[in-house]
C-alpha cells in the first residue's frame, strides 16, 4: 500500500516536514486527528491549565485566612515578587482557596494583609472571573460557549449540565456539590466542548457525556468523604 503522504509535502516549505526532520509524519498526525477524542475521560492534569488550584472543592467561609500552613504560603508568595502590590493575584487565590469564594470581607482582609487599599483590592477581584464574588458548590463547572466550542454544540452541553444538576446558571444545586457557569475560551479550542471543573479540564465533551462525568465527580467525591471520615475516626 501506498505510504500516505500528506499533500503539504512538497508544496509548503514553511511547513517542518519540508525538512526531512518530521518527514515520518501524516497529515493526520500534524492535524492531531490521531490523537483528537482520545483525551482521558477523567479529565486532564491540572497542572496543563494553571499553575496552581484557583479554585477547588471544599472552601470553608470562616476559616481564618494566612493561618498556619497558609501562613507559609502567603510568605512564599510574597518571597517571589518585588513589592505586595505584585502578590495580589495568587494570594487572592489562595483566599479563595481557603474559603470558597470571596466575600468584601476576604478582600479586605487580602488587602490589609498586603497593605494595600481595600478600594484597589475590590477592584481587581472584581475584574477576573476566576475570582468567585459568590458562593460556588463543591464543583465549579465552566462549559465553554466561545466561538469554537459553540459551534460544536456547547449550548446543548450547557443545557445538559444545568439539567442534571437542577440549577439555573450561576445558582448552587440543592445538594451544594455543583455551580454551572458559562466561561469564555477555556484556551483548548482544539478539543470542543471544553469543560472547567474547579482545576480540571474535560474535554471533546457532549451532551451524551454528562451524566458520566457527573457521575465520575460524585463518586471521587464520596471517595473523599470516606477517607476524610476514616482519618478522623
Ligand atoms: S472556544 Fe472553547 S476552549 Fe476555546
């Protein structure tokens, strides 16, 4: 059989395989549609989307913040910027980290933390969606409705994750465990409908795939539980 070529060789020598280096390759494998549809299920590490959790399950609201272990973060955090002005982001997160979300009164507190104003805190908060002004369930899921994702059917995934969870957009399920929201480009356009659960990423994901990840997330959820339950005993 004839090997497959593809028909870029030979006419774009922009193109790497041009060089005889990437020559080996088909044009499926350039396109990614060897691998396309083959991510795994359970979703992708979180370190491929951010460098650290911005937001994650089991957020208590009146835990004392930049205590103990948080302390030694906050002073980690500051060890690696010029001014507390420039900290302001990941110790935000880190806030949001401990308590879910952040309330006017996290912000101050971030901001009498770093010595800035409370005015100027707010309004950096306010500006990144990432930063949670409300209360969030257990799971934060952001379905992707940007251009790429809708047009491979995001709106239906959307309907399908706010149907399961009987919520309205934004609102927390009578169980707590889930907020669906939509989010602009979640940055993997490649693999439509994109899906942000707290730090995880699904992606290639349908509506027909729902349940199943729903389903996924509660069972490492009582997982967790179970193990909480046994070390506390
Ligand atoms: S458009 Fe959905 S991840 Fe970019």
């Amino acid at each position: 059989m004839a090997e497959e070529r593809t028909p870029l060789q030979g006419g774009n020598p922009g193109w790497a395989g041009e060089t005889g280096e990437y020559g080996h390759l088909t044009e499926a494998d350039v396109r990614g549609t060897t691998y396309v549809g083959k991510r795994p299920p359970e979703g992708t590490s979180p370190g491929a989307s951010c460098s650290y959790p911005y937001q994650v399950g089991g957020g208590r609201p009146d835990a004392p913040l930049f205590e103990g272990p948080y302390r030694e973060r906050l002073d980690k955090i500051l060890s690696r910027y010029p001014n507390r002005q420039g900290a302001l982001l990941p110790v935000l997160a880190l806030a949001q980290e401990i308590r879910g979300h952040l309330s006017p009164e996290s912000m101050a507190e971030v901001a009498a933390a770093l010595g800035l104003a409370p005015a100027y805190v707010r309004g950096v908060a306010t500006f990144y969606t990432m930063y949670h002004k409300r209360p969030v369930g257990e799971h934060l899921v952001q379905v992707c409705t940007n251009v790429a994702c809708n047009l491979c059917g995001a709106d239906e995934v959307l309907r399908a994750f706010l149907a399961a969870t009987g919520t309205e957009p934004g609102q927390i399920s009578a169980d707590g465990q889930y907020t669906v929201i939509e989010a602009e480009c979640l940055g993997a356009c490649g693999f439509p409908t994109a899906v942000q659960v707290n730090d995880r990423y699904f992606e290639n994901v349908s509506p027909e795939a729902v349940p199943a990840i729903l389903e996924r997330l509660a069972q490492e959820a009582a997982a967790r539980s179970s193990a909480a339950a046994r070390q506390g005993s």
